[in-house]
C-alpha cells in the first residue's frame, strides 16, 4: 500500500487528479477517486438515496423545544429579580438623602 506522499509524488495522469483547491490556492496534485475527488477531498455529500436516509436526515436537526418554555421562564424570574433589586436600590438612595 502506498503513502499518501508516495500518492502525491506520482499523480497517474492529469484526467484523474483531484483537482480540489488547497488551502495554498493551488490544485490538489493527489490521484482521483471514481467521484473525481482524492480520498482527503472527497467531494459534497449526494445526500440521502433511500426513503429511510431521507426520513433520518429529515429528524436528525428536528428541534424540539423542550427547553426553551422553562428557559424563557428563568430569564423572565432573572429579569424580574433585576429589575426588583434596581428599585430597592433607588428607594434606599432616596431614604438616605
């Protein structure tokens, strides 16, 4: 089996390599796979192919909320809280002039 370096040393031909922009801005040198991609770049993902693959990819990112009712309560206590400790503040520098 051959190294990676070994693989970039000696490209088979200029038809089948990568071609992928590297992050120096050149062309990738490494040898084609059959989606004309080297095994580094591999190319965009086809996405689903089966029913069942597109059902997965459909609830992988489903958001639920689960959190986000007792979140939003919590940050109103908080508000609350803050805005009841600002007005004893004010009352007390009033008290004390």
């Amino acid at each position: 089996m051959r190294s990676i370096a070994q693989e970039h040393v000696n490209p088979p031909g200029p038809a089948s390599l990568c071609g992928a922009k590297t992050r120096q801005g050149r062309s990738c040198t490494a040898p084609g796979l059959a989606n004309g991609r080297c095994k580094a770049h591999g190319g965009a993902s086809t996405g689903p192919r089966t029913a069942e693959g597109l059902l997965a990819s459909r609830t992988a990112r489903l958001k639920h909320g689960a959190y986000a009712q007792a979140a939003k309560l919590e940050a109103r206590r908080v508000r609350d809280l803050l805005r009841e400790c600002a007005e004893t503040l004010a009352r007390m520098h009033k008290e004390a002039e």
